[in-house]
C-alpha cells in the first residue's frame, strides 16, 4: 500500500517530510488536516500524532510523527533508493550527525520562534515580541557567521556531498527573508550553499504546496 502523509500543504515541516519522499523517490498521498476546524485535535487525530501537531506519516499502519523523525525512517528504509541522504561512512556518518544536531539546536531553535514573531504574528493580526524577535535574530547572526566559515571549506555543512543536514534548513530558511532575516545573501559562502539547496528538484516540487506524489 501506499504511505500517506497528513498535514497542511504550505506547512514547513509538512514540507520537509514530503521533500525527503520525493528525494527518496517515494509515492505518497497527501491529506489534508483542516485546522481551522481543529481536526488535528479531534480524538481520531491525537490518536496518531498525540500532540496534535503536522505532519505525521502512516505506512500501512505504522504511524510517525515529527518530520525528522520521518525523514530518517523514510531515508533508512529505502535506502539505495533515490539520493543517499545520510552517509554510512562511520566518519562521514559522524560528520553529518554533527551538522544535523547544530541545524535543530542552533538554526532551527531560533529560526522558528522569529518567523513567529515576525511573520505569523503579523499574518494573524497579534501583536510581534520585538525583545524576543531580536535575541532569537542576534542568535541566528552568531550561527550564520560560523557556518560561514565551514561552507568556506567544503561545498555542504558535512563535507562536499548534500546531506539530510542541508535539507533540513529548507522549509524555514526559505521564510527568513520574508520575516526579515536576510543572513544569506550577506555572507557569499552561505549564499552559496543556499541557492544551491534552493534549486533542489525536491524543494521546487514542495515549496508551494504539499501533494499526493506518484512518482
């Protein structure tokens, strides 16, 4: 049977889960999860994602949640299929645990709560936390300047192959110049890397909006 993936379509983890399926030349159907009419926290929903939260992934009734999560588990069990995401090298492996672990607790954990404040507020009329908006810029500044200096001295965060790691940065780097982040185009190396990703044939087929995919 086919994998079927819930969510929203414009939603960025959706959208980091769908991006690995395709990389992984993965048919799937999407379905839509209305929020608007709270179906994420209906009973029926939480019993397969218990936060109510999207994306989650059934494949033929083995459910996951949590679009890295998803991403490993579809990486893992098709592996040789489509792009290699995670290497297999012990070495290289480590590398790329290495970039994956800064992408969640140093991109990610700042990325995230700025596009809050200064793009989803806005979008549904509250009021953005300027304090909490500039810590969490000041904070994303830091970690673009370091990865400037490692895409310096190879082509991706894990060495001169595209890994899961770079992948990850997608969904919320592509909402950063819109929120106002423009740490990118500033730094040639990370503008680089960037556009690079950006031009992935997987992100152009999700960037706009998650669908079934039948390969």
């Amino acid at each position: 049977m086919i994998l079927k993936l819930y969510g929203i379509a414009l939603s960025p983890n959706v959208q980091r889960a769908a991006m690995v399926l395709r990389e992984k030349k993965v048919p799937f159907e999407f379905h839509s999860v209305d929020l608007s009419k709270g179906e994420h926290k209906s009973p029926e929903y939480k019993e397969k994602n218990p936060f109510g939260s999207v994306p989650y992934l059934d494949d033929n009734g083995f459910v996951i949640f949590e679009s890295r999560a998803i991403a490993r588990y579809v990486e893992d069990k098709f592996s040789g299929q489509g792009r290699d995401l995670i290497p297999k090298d012990p070495k290289k492996r480590a590398l790329f645990e290495q970039a994956a672990a800064y992408e969640h607790s140093r991109f990610d954990r700042h990325a995230t709560p700025f596009i809050h404040e200064k793009f989803w507020k806005p979008f549904i009329g509250q009021t953005t936390d300027e304090h909490l908006a500039k810590y969490n810029l000041e904070r994303l500044e830091q970690t673009a300047d370091v990865y400037e200096v490692i895409l310096s001295k190879q082509k991706y965060l894990a060495g001169d192959e595209i890994t899961l790691a770079d992948l990850l940065h997608l969904p919320y780097g592509t909402y950063l110049p819109t929120a106002g982040a423009d740490i990118f185009s500033t730094r040639p190396n990370l503008a680089r890397w960037f556009k690079d990703l950006s031009e992935q044939p997987s992100w152009l087929a999700v960037k706009d909006g998650v669908a079934t995919f039948t390969g």
